[in-house]
C-alpha cells in the first residue's frame, strides 16, 4: 500500500520542480562500467547493512575518507544524489548511501533480480511502470514491509536479505504527517536490491495501486521503460544496484 496515489512508482517526481535534467542513462552505464571497482568500494564502504532485513538501521560513525566516498559518488551518479523536489508531497529531497536510523523510515522499495540479472517492474492500470515497494504499516517492520509490498505489487518473494543502496531523506513543510503514526517532517525512503522469485500473482489489495502486469527485463530495458517521461535518477538508481550485485559481498 503506498503513501500517495503516485508515490510508489515512477510519477513520485513527476513535477519534480527542484529536479535535475535528465541525462542519458547509457552513459551512465558505461561511467559504472568504467569505474567499476572503485564504486563498489564506495558504496559498500558507505551502505551499512542490518544483516537481516528489519532490523534497526543505525547509522555508523564517520570514517576517514567518507567525504572523498561520497564526492565519487555523487560524480558518478549525478542525477540521483542532486538536491531535489517532489512536488506530490512537497518534499525538498536528498539520496545518500548512509543509512537513516529505522525511524525515520516511512516507504521502501526494491530493485528485485529474477532470472539472471532481469529486473522485476510493475505496470498499473494507468500505464506507469515502478518499482515494487510502498509505505510501512503502524508498527511494521521494514523486512515485513517488503515481503508484504513485493507479494501484493509483483507477486514475489525474497531468496535472500535484501542489501540496502541509500535512501532519500525527505522534509516537508506540510502542516501533518500523510499518516499519525509517521515521523515529521523529517522521514526516508529506503532504497535496496535482492534476488526475488516472482511465482504468483500481484494480490492488488483495494487500497493499493491496481497492477496490470508485471515483466522481468534486462536492466537497459528497465531503465528505458522507468526514464521514459520521468526523472534520470531512476536510470541512475537502477544502475546502482546492478553494479553493487556484480561485487562480492
């Protein structure tokens, strides 16, 4: 179930007013493939997972050489660590691969692996194509969260812990929070990947976005299909987790 009726799948930034322009995802893929090894450094050296999905996300201290870390970063994917705007919540918005503390953790989403290296994406009845994922329950846990949002949004389920890429740290000047429960102004969405069985079909509850179809496609294709009238970060997002996955972990 999602926050907003477009916060779940590629229209979060739709009108991302703050948003940077879009940039050629090819050349994003061919930037990773060109600093292959020292990304993954970065990124692994940067995301600190749980372990298990859930558990409590606990930033790490800082260490030497975090700021240099995350400048490369940032130059390597441009579009998804620029400042940006959502204009459906009125979030000013900021990716970072240092983990929020699991409070501040509202929505979470998946880069799922299926068949190889095709990625899991889901088309609702309004022709939009988007990650599974959504917003946490009162009192749920991130990894009952994911399992609940993959089964209803793609009909699938995790072979493994999910390994956390960043998150958006978000603040709005909205009076309230969507939901009582939810941290504000201040809240997260956590971004991951993992390898995913899809061996049913979506459960489309009646609050939730109603899905149409679900495709597993190579990751060119699945940042063709999420770039397409929607912000390069998603391209870039995409590109994250496929370079992360060819690491040893």
């Amino acid at each position: 179930m999602t926050e907003t009726t477009d916060a779940s799948h590629a229209t979060d930034v739709t009108d991302a007013a703050g948003a940077t322009d879009a940039t050629d995802s090819s050349g994003v893929a061919a930037d990773t493939a060109d600093t292959a090894g020292t990304a993954a450094t970065d990124v692994a050296a940067d995301t600190d997972t749980a372990g298990t999905a859930g558990a409590p996300l606990i930033p790490r201290p800082p260490r030497p050489g975090d700021a240099s870390r995350a400048t490369r970063l940032a130059a390597l994917f441009p579009a998804l660590h620029a400042p940006q705007y959502w204009a459906w919540g009125r979030y000013d918005a900021q990716f970072s691969t240092v983990l929020p503390p699991d409070e501040l953790v509202t929505n979470i989403h998946l880069v799922g692996f299926t068949d190889g290296d095709r990625v899991v994406l889901c088309r609702d009845d309004r022709n939009h194509w988007f990650l599974p994922g959504g917003t946490r329950e009162h009192n749920e846990s991130v990894d009952s969260c994911l399992v609940r949002e993959l089964r209803e949004e793609a009909g699938a389920r995790l072979l493994g812990d999910p390994v956390w890429l960043g998150a958006h740290r978000c603040v709005t000047d909205d009076p309230v929070p969507y939901r009582p429960w939810q941290p504000h102004p201040e809240k997260a969405w956590l971004w991951g990947w993992a390898d995913v069985a899809v061996d049913s079909v979506p459960t489309n509850p009646d609050d939730g976005e109603q899905v149409v179809e679900v495709r597993a496609v190579e990751p060119d294709e699945a940042r063709r299909l999420l770039l397409d009238g929607h912000e390069a970060w998603w391209g870039e997002l995409i590109a994250l987790a496929v370079e992360l996955r060819s690491r040893p972990r």
